[in-house]
C-alpha cells in the first residue's frame, strides 16, 4: 500500500485576498489561487501541458514555487505502473492532453480530483473548496474579466524562476515546451517569464565552481499582461487612452518614444487618483519595462519610478498591496535597465532619496513586525526583497573603477543593503523572501570589486552564522543559495 498526498500551491504567493477583494468585492475574495498536485512513489503528478510527473524536489525548484500545504488522501493499493499507464490514458482519450484545458471543468485541480479518485482508486480527493474557485470568481460582477486573469495563472510547465533549469527527470505523455528563462522567482501573482532572457550585462562578479546557482540568477521581474484588460476597465479612460494603454498587453508591440513618453505621464496623472493607483502601478509595473524603438524615454521614466519612490517614502500607499506593487515597479525599473538619474547626486554620489528608499525596502523586508505571517505582509517582504535584490545586481555591475582584488571600499548603499539583509534573517519564515535576501547577500559577496570588503564585514558583525546554515533545513532553493552563501564566508 502507498501513501498519497495532495499538495495545494497558491499560485497567487499570498496576494489573491486583498487583490481579489480590490478586483471583485469584499464577497467574492479568495484567499489562494490553487493550484494541485498527486505525491506518490517518490513523484509529483500534475496537469499543465498535459499530464506530467517529476521529482517533487525538481518540480519545485525549477518552478520557484512550493506548498502552502500537504494533505494525506489514504493509501492506495494501485501500483506505479497502474497509475502512470491511467495517466497515459488519460491524454491519448483527449481527457487530459494538451490541448484539453479548460478552465471551470478540466483545469489541474480537476486532473488531481480525477487522479485521486479514478487513476488511484481512493475514496477522497482534493478540498471541494479548491474546485469551486473558478466559479467563485465567475459569479462575481468582474467575472468575465478575471477569466484571462484565472488562464494566465494556471500552471504550466513554462513556469516561475529565475534560474535556467532543465528537468532532466520530468516526464510527460505530450511533448513539453521548452523552459522560460529569467523570470520572476514568484515575486506576486502578476509575475510571469519572458520568453526569452535580457541582454547579459556586463559584471564584475565573481563566477565560481563554488557558486554556480548563484551565478545562475538573473533579475527578478514581474512581466505577466493578464490584468491589462482588467486595469483598463477599472480606470477613468478616454477611447485613445485606452487604445495606447491596452498595447501594454502585448509584448512584442514596437513603442515609439512619444507612445511611451504619453503612458509615462497619462498613469502619473492616475496615480494622483487614490481610487485608480492600484491599476495605474500594475500597468506601470510593465510600462517600465518597454523600450521605443527609436530614441530612450529616461527623463519620463525617471520622474516616473521618482514619483512611486516618493509615494512609498512620503506613506502615500496605506494598503499592503499598493506597496508591494509599487515595490514592484521599481524592482522592473532597476533590474531592467540602469538606475535612473535621481539615484545619484551631483557629485556622482548615490542621492539622499536613494539612500532612504534603500532603507525603506530593507525596513519592509522586515518579519519581526506585527502580523508578519499574513498573506499580505509576506507579499510585501517579497516584493522588496526583490527590489533589493535587483538593485545590488546593479550596484555591483557598476562599481567597475577600483582595483580587482576585492578589496575595495563599500559605498553605503551597498553597506545599507548588505546589513538589511543579515538582519533578522534568523526570524524569516517566508521561503521567497530568505532565498532573495541570501541573493543578495550573495550577489554583494561575490562582487570582484569588494567582495572580500563585504566578507570581512559580515564576519565582523557576526550576524551571519556559517555552521547554521550548513546545519540548517532550508526548502531545496533556498538550501543551494543559502550554503553557497556560507562557502564564500
């Protein structure tokens, strides 16, 4: 007899209650957007691209995401081979392959339902709250616009991470798509991949036998277009503002300089409006990201990202989800493309508003406040944690005028953003937000610039305990990164 688990994802990382309240009412929120797996014979099964099967591990890592919970279903007296030839079935009948998803009767909670009860022959299967989620969200008065929304956030296996990873033991009956590269370690639920990663910048880091998933990373950032439509309905706009807004939904579109400079001050205009700001940084979010395809847009771009920086550092943004969005617009601004111009003052020095926005993010990173383990306040430390994390890849790429040897100086912004991060990193409980803060802290150890600066600080200040962490149970991510962290110590 073996034993057979359900593992229920929230796809959403904790973001789904207070969006969907903001989205679809107060009575319709929901607190997860699940997403369901079978756990047996030492594999996880589960239905994306047609029906698929890999080590749970595997399954994690190279998706970025990890339980919120694992439930017992019984024992089952089917034999691997049973279940694997059910499955097989399933997707040669056209009830699970690839082209059979639909999203209120066959999505990956239905495969799991289905495996539980026919493939495995038990007599329970998943929470019946999970299925009703679609519909719940269908019932609502936004119901037909959330659709797209539901669509994008069902898993597939181009899933979140920001590591390059081939699931080497994975299978599958229909063929499966090639990996995303570069993505969003699952910073909220608008993060997505980009299909294909950024230009390599040039760095002064460090790559190393020692470190290679470190040296793996690349910047984090939230490019998923799903809630475009959505935005756009919830915001005041004229039929032509509408027209250059909704082109945000399309990513291969060629911006010219005066459609993005028009975006640019069209959602600042917005963000003045309390009621619209929450749709005005989630389209702002993407905004960031665009490039014209004839001149730049830093100036407008600048005073954009200035202007969310000033509404997180004047406690403009009262609710929870505001300021993770506005975390994460940044966070796309700065991991994208270079710092803009108001990060430095005019004796090239990084700026006093700079300098507080650091300490802003590392003090909302920050798991010892009040309510730390809600949804919304974990949210939070993830988006600035990845804010940081973005602005150290920065900060190290340019730092590129002293000597090589590692010794030089520390400018206080990295100092800043290397001791927010030691600190209370012993009470961090949040799977997403320890692995971006050991990114960091990785990231500015690493760097051939002054590495062996900031080794020798974090010695110094003992808040970093190597024996720990090499003693530590870290989730399979966070325990690569962490204990290469502690190798370069």
């Amino acid at each position: 007899m073996t034993e057979v688990h359900v593992a229920i994802y929230d796809l959403s990382n904790g973001m789904a209650k207070g969006l969907s309240a903001q989205f679809l009412g107060p009575q319709h929120a929901i607190d997860i957007i699940p997403h369901t797996a079978i756990v047996a014979f030492g594999k996880e099964y589960f239905f994306g691209q047609g029906i698929e099967w890999c080590h749970p591990q595997e399954f994690r890592m190279t998706r970025g995401i990890h339980p919120i919970d694992i439930q017992s279903l019984g024992h089952t007296s089917c034999s691997q081979s049973e279940f694997e030839a059910w499955c097989r079935m399933q997707g040669q009948n056209g009830r699970f392959s690839a082209t059979s998803y639909d999203l209120l009767s066959r999505n990956c909670n239905n495969f799991t339902e289905e495996a539980a009860r026919e493939g495995l022959r038990l007599g329970r299967g998943i929470p019946s709250w999970i299925l009703e989620v679609p519909q719940r969200f269908l019932s609502s008065p936004l119901g037909t616009m959330v659709r797209p929304m539901l669509e994008q956030m069902q898993l597939t296996n181009s899933a979140p991470t920001n590591v390059s990873h081939q699931m080497n033991d994975a299978q599958s009956y229909t063929p499966s798509a090639t990996p995303a590269v570069a993505a969003a370690a699952a910073a909220n639920p608008w993060a997505d991949i980009p299909e294909t990663p950024p230009a390599p910048k040039e760095s002064n880091d460090t790559s190393s036998a020692g470190t290679p998933f470190l040296d793996k990373q690349t910047a984090l950032l939230s490019t998923d277009t799903g809630v475009v439509k959505i935005c756009l309905d919830r915001l005041n706009t004229a039929s032509d503002q509408r027209e250059i807004l909704s082109k945000l939904g399309d990513a291969k579109y060629a911006w010219t300089h005066a459609e993005l400079q028009s975006v640019h001050q069209m959602l600042r205009l917005f963000m003045n409006e309390t009621k619209q700001i929450s749709f005005a940084l989630m389209l702002l979010r993407l905004v960031v990201l665009r490039e014209p395809s004839t001149a730049n847009i830093d100036k407008e771009e600048s005073q954009s990202t200035e202007f969310v920086a000033d509404l997180l550092l004047q406690n403009k943004l009262q609710s929870m989800s505001n300021r993770s969005m506005a975390w994460c617009v940044l966070s796309n601004a700065f991991g994208s493309k270079q710092l803009p111009s108001w990060t430095s003052s005019e004796d090239n020095n990084h700026s006093d508003k700079f300098l507080q926005l650091i300490d802003k993010a590392v003090n909302d990173c920050d798991p010892s406040v009040a309510d730390a383990s809600t949804p919304s306040q974990k949210a939070l430390r993830q988006s600035a944690s990845a804010f940081l994390y973005n602005t150290s890849r920065q900060l190290t790429a340019e730092t590129n005028n002293g000597g090589a040897d590692g010794n030089s100086e520390l400018n206080e912004a990295i100092m800043s953003i290397l001791i927010g991060c030691l600190e209370n990193l012993g009470e961090e409980n949040d799977s997403t937000s320890i692995n971006r803060r050991y990114m960091c802290i990785g990231q500015i150890l690493k760097s051939r610039e002054f590495g062996q600066t900031a080794v020798g600080l974090t010695k110094d200040l003992g808040m970093l305990d190597v024996d720990m962490i090499q003693s530590a149970s870290y989730d399979h991510i966070v325990d690569k990164v962490a204990k290469e962290v502690a190798s370069l110590l």
